[in-house]
C-alpha cells in the first residue's frame, strides 16, 4: 500500500519541465524515432555510470541545484569536460561504460541539448539526495504526450515501465532534450555554449538562472499551513511605501491619492495638481509602469495544469514530518507569457512580452487534511495566490503613447505554432506644447485638457501555439485610478503591541485596480526607477 500513496494526473509532469520552444538554425535534426533511440543509448550508458561513480552522482546533484536554466537540468554540452576525478572528466567517466562508444558519441551528437534533470519526487529530491547510498535509475523522457508508459532503465540494462499517472516512490534522474534551450544565437536569450561543438543559447532570458529570483520559496510547513480563504481579486497593498516594502505603493501614488486627484497618473508623472494651482508639468521619466503581481481567477488550476508538462499538485502524502523529502508539487514550471500593445502616435505598434517561469507553489495554495487513520493527507482545495513579479513594463509617456494599453496573457504549452492577430485602438492626448520655462514640451492641464483627442488602431500578431491556454485580454487605461480604496483590516500581529491594545488589531491597507483579463488579475503600477 505504501508505494501506491503517490498517485498524481500525469507521470510526465515529474520527468520533464518540457515548455518546447521551436528549435532553429538545426543543421541536422533527426526523426523523433531516431532521437529516442538516441536518449535510450545515453540512458542506459549514464545507468551503469551512476551505480559505479559515487563523484558522478554528487556532481550531477551540484550541478542541478545551480539551475542555470531555473530548472534541476544539466547540460551535457556545458559539462562534460569538467573533471569528476582527478584525472577524467564527466565524458571519460560515463564513456567507459559504453558497450560501442561510437554509439554513444552520435547519440550525443544528434542531440545538442542532451540534459540530465533531477526531478522532484515526493521522496527524492536535489536537495536531499543522498548520493553515497542513493543509485537513481534513469527514465528516458517521452517522444510526445501521447504515452502510456515512460521507461526506467538501471544499471543492469533492466527496463521497469512506469504507467502513465503513477510516481515513483525511489530515486529517479531523466533523461531529455532541453526545451528552454535553442541551437544557435537568439536574441531573447543569452548564449550558454559557444564553442567548437555550436552555439547554444536560452530561449528566453526568463530562463536565466543567474538573474535572483523575486519569488521566494516556501518551506513545506509554510506551504501548508498558509491560508486558503481567497482574498478580493484586487490586490491588497500593505499601508508604507513602496522603497521599505516592495508590496507596499510608491509614495507619489498614494500622495495622489489622498489628493484626491481623478487622473493619478497624472500626478505621478507630470506632477499636476489642480488644487495646488499646478495645471501643467514636464514628464517625468523617472517612473515606469510595472506588473506587480498577478493572480489566476478562480477555478483555473485545470485548465492551465492540462498538458502533460504543467506541474500538477501532490494528492496525497504519508503523515510524517515536514521536512522528510516531501514536495507538494510535481516538477515543472509555468510559462505565463503577457503580451502588452501599445499604439504610438508616429503610427508604431509598440509589442511587449514578458515571459514568467513560474512553480505551482508560485500561483496556488493547496489545503491538505489528514484521514480519519491519521495515515495520509489529502488534498482538498486548491485556491489561487497572487504571485509578485515586479516587472518593468515602460513609462508612460502619454505625448507619445496611446491612452490605453492593452493586455493579453497566455499559459504556453508546447504545441503547434501558430499567429493570432490582435487590435488595439486608443486615444491619443493633444494638450502638450513646449513651454519656454521648462525649456521642454509639457501637459497643459489634467486628462485631456481643453483639447479634442484622437483615436487610432493598430494591428498585432502574437505568437502562441494551438497547445496554449489563452487566459484572456484586458486593457489598462491612463485615466484608471490606481488605488480605488483604503480600508482597515484584522490582523494578528508578530508580538503584542507596546502601546498596550488588546484584540482585535486592525491595520491600514490599499485596494488597489488591476487589470481583468477574465481569467486573470494583473496589477500594474508605475514604480520610480531612479532615486
């Protein structure tokens, strides 16, 4: 009964991270057939070498906690002259153990982004992986989503066929193509490889594990003991500012707010403020808008957790300690691609995308309760969190860009690519003129002023494939206010307060506007870049 506990949707979720970005510029790409036979010969070479290579199994381990590609993987190309022993390196360690080395060497050949990845299991993970006594066997990631099986090989050459849906309950290292990866230069993504084997680079610099990672994580304890009662869908902004507490507002915000002002924005970045008699001001450059955070409406764990590389959540775990090997989630990331257009009145089709690698744990909390035999817990709900991001969009200049932008968020999932077409169509403000005092052009007067505005649409085409969850579209307005409410809430705090008051505690918050996509809240901010 004990190795059945582990029953999750999709096995594959554990094994692979797969987000398959189109591989280009590929001078030899072999048949899918001919590419698993080529990760078989790998996997069943690397088998034999973990049983036999103590070094060889704490150094995949090390190399997996860098996650260079936010991910456990590790890339053959980018370690396999690196010295395991005094004297061999990673190649001359495993190769020894080929029956036909040339085999081995063409089965790395036709695949540049061979990559060993360390999944999360709910008994075995990087970070407690006991490599002195713990022999992984080595699974051999599926050709496509249409699997019923995914084979483990150990160091015999013995094949264990797991059943589409279960998890192993023992150690267990995969064996894949690296899909956050690209043969070749590319643009959105620095290079990783350059040398005589090829140039290969990330597919996004999302993917770059060297950049600090703003979301922290969560011990276990935290994870299951954080609350589920879902909070309101605007974001809950805590009372201080935005330069001591990255969740709290920038204080040209909230001073707009207690203004009273109707048009926030205009305060932030032109600094106009009708009752203090300043109708006109310069733009100030040293703000931009930001994604704060975004939070999943209700009810969307499903739909974006469908294809066989989304995480899934851990439906039940052995009561035991946190803190004994236990994950809540299964391997794998989200990819939350967001899309923002932005007209310009040169006629320009301003296109941003950002692209967000994100761990279940990221987006949801999960309640977990234990059985009337005090054996298992069990999930019973799964609510969605806001997850903070921080990410610098552009300022908004409204002398050059459009009243409104509009916002379009996806989940990607490998697939077929395709082209969706897109419109935005916005107002354009014409009350600037140069003013010899700021020796500049400059805003005459709150929103529109006195002027006639105009309007304008412009045509987008966003890349996605037909595998994707299209989480919606929304469009944020200049003349949105920022913060729509302050309000008192009940809160326990850390320590009683020295003041001498008893419960209930209050403190003051901001609701805050977002950005409804329909499935999706999208705070968005204008944040100071510059002190």
């Amino acid at each position: 009964m004990k190795h059945k506990i582990y029953y999750l949707a999709i096995l594959a979720l554990l094994f692979s991270c797969k987000k398959e970005i189109k591989q280009e510029n590929l001078s030899f790409v072999p048949v899918p057939n001919e590419k698993q036979d080529s990760k078989v010969i790998f996997s069943k070479v690397l088998a034999i070498a973990l049983e036999k290579e103590p070094n060889l199994r704490l150094f995949i381990k090390n190399e997996a906690l860098k996650q260079f590609d936010r991910d456990n993987d590790v890339l053959f190309q980018m370690i396999k002259d690196e010295k395991i022993t005094s004297d061999q390196t990673f190649y001359q360690v495993i190769s020894k153990y080929a029956q036909s080395k040339e085999k081995l060497d063409s089965a790395i050949n036709s695949l540049p982004t061979l990559t060993i990845m360390v999944p999360e299991l709910p008994n075995f993970t990087p970070d407690n992986w006991k490599t002195e006594s713990e022999i992984p066997q080595v699974a051999v990631s599926p050709e496509n989503k249409n699997f019923t099986n995914i084979d483990l090989y150990n160091s015999k050459g013995e094949i264990t066929k797991i059943p589409n849906g279960s998890v192993p309950n023992f150690p267990v290292v995969v064996v894949k193509e690296n899909e956050r990866l690209v043969v070749g230069s590319n643009k959105f993504g620095k290079t990783v490889i350059n040398n005589k084997s090829g140039i290969i680079s990330l597919a996004d610099n999302a993917f770059d594990g060297s950049i600090t990672k703003i979301n922290k994580t969560l011990s276990l304890n935290s994870q299951l003991q954080s609350s589920l009662t879902p909070i309101k869908t605007s974001r809950i902004a805590p009372d201080g500012i935005a330069e001591t507490n990255p969740q709290a507002l920038d204080q040209a915000i909230i001073d707009a707010y207690n203004k009273k002002l109707d048009w926030q924005r205009d305060y932030v970045y032109y600094g106009l403020n009708p009752q203090a008699g300043v109708n006109r001001g310069k733009f100030n450059n040293d703000y931009s808008e930001h994604i704060i955070s975004i939070k999943l409406a209700d009810n969307n764990y499903d739909k974006i957790s469908s294809h066989t590389d989304d995480p899934k959540a851990t439906t039940q775990y052995p009561n035991v300690r946190p803190g004994n090997g236990i994950t809540l989630w299964t391997n794998g990331k989200y990819d939350i691609r967001i899309a923002i257009l932005i007209n310009s009145k040169n006629g320009g089709a301003l296109q941003i995308n950002k692209i967000f690698s994100l761990e279940g744990k990221d987006l949801f909390d999960v309640k977990y309760q234990l059985d009337q035999n005090q054996k298992y817990y069990n999930i019973v709900s799964i609510t969605p969190r806001e997850c903070f991001l921080y990410e610098p969009i552009a300022a908004w200049d409204l002398d050059n860009y459009g009243a409104q932008w509009k916002f379009i968020a996806q989940e990607f999932d490998p697939a077929t690519e395709t082209t969706l077409s897109y419109t935005n169509t916005t107002q354009y403000a014409s009350n600037f003129e140069y003013d010899p005092t700021f020796g500049e052009k400059v805003k005459l007067g709150i929103k529109f002023g006195q002027t006639t505005t105009t309007t304008n649409t412009n045509s987008y085409q966003v890349k996605t494939t037909t595998g994707s969850n299209d989480l919606g579209e929304g469009i944020l307005d200049f003349s949105n206010p920022i913060i729509l409410r302050k309000e008192k809430i009940e809160y326990t705090p850390s320590r009683p307060p020295r003041d001498g008051s008893t419960p209930p505690y209050y403190k003051d918050v901001y609701v805050t506007n977002d950005v409804s996509t329909g499935s999706m809240y999208i705070s968005v901010e204008p944040r100071k870049i510059r002190k």
